[in-house]
C-alpha cells in the first residue's frame, strides 16, 4: 500500500502523524511512505531521517494527497485540504466529526473511507488511540492551568502547591478517565488538593484506592458540582463520550459561583467540551474571560510538545497502521473490531451512531461496506 503522510496545517500543530521509526517498520512490511517535506521539523525529525528510514519525500500536500491510497494525519482535515481527499481513499486520523458538522459534510460528499483514531475501542472499551494523546493533554491541563493562576495571565494568583503556613490551591476534575486520572496525578504531584468526580463507582473505588492522600473522590451531580464550585481554583473538564458530543456539565449561569481568576481547563473541547462556555481557542491566543472566569479551551494541547506527543502517537497508532496496509481497509476491519469502530463515514454514508445522532442522519450498518 501506498501511505502518504501531509504536513499538519492547523494553526499550531507542530505534530506529525509519524516518526521516522514508524515509516522504517511500514517500508520493512514491503510498503511505500511518502512524507510531505518538513512535515516533522517541527517534532524535531528531519527529511533525512525519513529518508534514511526508507520513505520518499514530496513537496506539497497535492502530491501526498494523490498519491496515497492511505493518508495518515494528526487533526482532522482543514478547509483547504477537503477537495484534496478523493472518493475511497482511507484517511486515518483523529476527526471528531460530532462537534464539527462542516467537516462531517465535506468528508459524506468527498466519499472517502474515515476511520478515526478516537473511536477505535477495545473489548474492555479502551480507547488505545486516543490514550497517549489524553494522557499528554491530562498532564498539560493542570501545567497550563498552574501558570493561568498566576495573576499576571489573568488568574486568581495562587501558586498550586502553596507553601508551608499557606493552603495550596483546590483543583476539580470532572472525570475519572485517562484524562482526569493524569490532570489529578498531576496536580496531586505538585501539592494541590485535588477532587475527581465520575459517575462510575467502580472507577471512583479503584481512584481512591490508588491516588495519594491529597485527592478525594465524589459521585458526578450538579448539586455536588455547584458546591464544589464556590471554592477551587482550578477546574478541568475531562469527561469523554466516545465519538459523541461531550456533556456540558458546568452552565454559563454557574459561572456566577466562582470567584474571579478561577481557571477553566477544557480538554473535551474537540468534542464541543463540558463547558457551556467552551469555544476552541489556539496555542497563540489560548484563553478568554467569560464573567471573571479565565478558559483555557485549546483544541490540539497535545500539539505544544510535538516530540513526546508525536513519539507516543505512532507508538499506538502504527500496530493498526500495519493491518490496515497490510490488508487493506476492508479486510482489516473484518478481521479486527476495535479497527471496524474505527469507521465513522464510508462512500458518503455515516456508520458511526454518535455522529448520526449528533447531527440528524441515517446510520448505515458498516457491515454493508465490508463486504
């Protein structure tokens, strides 16, 4: 198969959708890499070392994007690469196709084959796809969310971890999954008192048996939510529906609780966030007030650490990159069913349920397509 690997254009993606070890493994297997040129500079892989690795460089996206039979990207598709994608070529990448319905469009009258890297689950319901990437964005809440507490970015000026003779500051994390379970091990690390809530209790139980001392578990309601508001400084919404809208779990008229300078960390944001407030800002402009209360809602964090990011990236993606390659699309995805999830819009109809329901269309069983 030929795969071909474009420069990410999004504004502040310094990601690449694969190292230079990744494409050696893909060429070992007998197929062509194609990386557009400087696509991971800004990961701090160089031309050379895709080509010492066995792919060829291109010099434009056009060029990647025809000739690919299998396009392998970090973010989803932009404006401008929409007509570049043809009918029954695989992109695999992440989409979040339920918070963007423009793109869902684009991708439906393209006719291409989507498979996302964030609905790809396993028997357990794992997310192994979307995993390294939570875990980064999790840990990078809290480290952005410490520096939005100081009063010169806008913040209520408490340090996380206080000092002797002074209370650190109180961190809320909404959800008890690989996001919120790094952003509390994060915060907890560095003095905070932290509380996580979920609605599973079972992840609540395991929480508490293996978070240190200075995080606290709750049950997920509105009233425990609104109470905890009042007093912590620093709130990370983390809850993830999987391929679907996330829940706005805290209301523009909660805001009014808060005290001014809290700070609000979205990492849901690429699927339209827990916050009703929430609206995707950039590494460059990243936060905005809304009644006194500071959001961080950057829509691609993992982007701002494109070498840890990039490596743990092709590191999950690459075991699934090599069986769709290897078999093609189809009998891949009939083979292996976290891949078959995976699927979100082939030949123009949606196969994915959350993205049907999100937007008011017809879900075709993706059994149809692989036959």
């Amino acid at each position: 198969m030929v795969i071909a690997v474009p420069t990410e254009i999004k504004t502040n993606e310094n990601r690449v959708a694969l190292t230079p070890g990744g494409a050696l493994e893909l060429t070992k297997h007998g197929h062509t890499v194609y990386i557009q040129q400087g696509a991971g500079e800004n990961s701090g892989f160089l031309d050379q070392e895709y080509v010492d690795a066995g792919a060829s460089i291109l010099h434009t996206a056009e060029a990647c994007f025809e000739m690919g039979e299998m396009i392998m990207k970090v973010k989803e598709p932009i404006e401008q690469e929409y007509e570049l994608i043809r009918k029954d070529q695989l992109v695999f990448t992440y989409f979040h196709f339920a918070s963007y319905e423009p793109l869902t469009k684009a991708m439906i009258k393209n006719k291409s084959v989507c498979l996302a890297y964030e609905t790809v689950e396993m028997p357990d319901r794992s997310l192994p796809l979307l995993v390294p990437m939570s875990e980064v964005a999790g840990r990078m809440a809290v480290q952005e969310g410490a520096k939005f507490l100081e009063k010169p970015m806008g913040g209520r000026g408490i340090l996380l971890g206080g000092v002797p003779g002074v209370q650190p500051a109180k961190v809320l994390v909404l959800g008890g999954g690989v996001v919120g379970t790094q952003a509390a091990k994060m915060a907890a690390g560095l003095g905070a008192t932290v509380t996580i809530m979920d609605v599973n209790l079972n992840r609540l139980r395991y929480l508490a048996d293996v978070m240190p001392a200075n995080v606290n578990t709750m049950y997920s309601n509105e009233l425990n939510i609104r109470r905890l508001l009042r007093n912590h400084d620093l709130v990370v919404g983390a809850v993830l529906l999987p391929g679907a809208k996330a829940p706005n779990l805290i209301t523009r008229d909660m805001l009014s609780l808060m005290r001014p300078g809290t700070v609000l960390v979205d990492v849901a944001v690429d699927q339209g966030g827990c916050f009703e407030t929430t609206k995707p800002t950039t590494h460059e402009n990243p936060v905005y007030v809304v009644d006194d209360v500071l959001h961080y809602c950057v829509a691609n964090m993992p982007g701002a650490v494109p070498y840890t990011s990039t490596i743990a990236l092709t590191n999950a993606t690459l075991p699934f990159a090599i069986q769709l390659a290897n078999k093609g699309w189809k009998q891949a995805c009939r083979e292996s069913n976290p891949l078959k999830l995976g699927l979100n819009v082939i030949d123009g109809k949606v196969v994915y349920k959350g993205v049907a329901e999100a937007f008011g269309l017809e879900c075709h069983d993706v059994n149809e397509f692989l036959k």
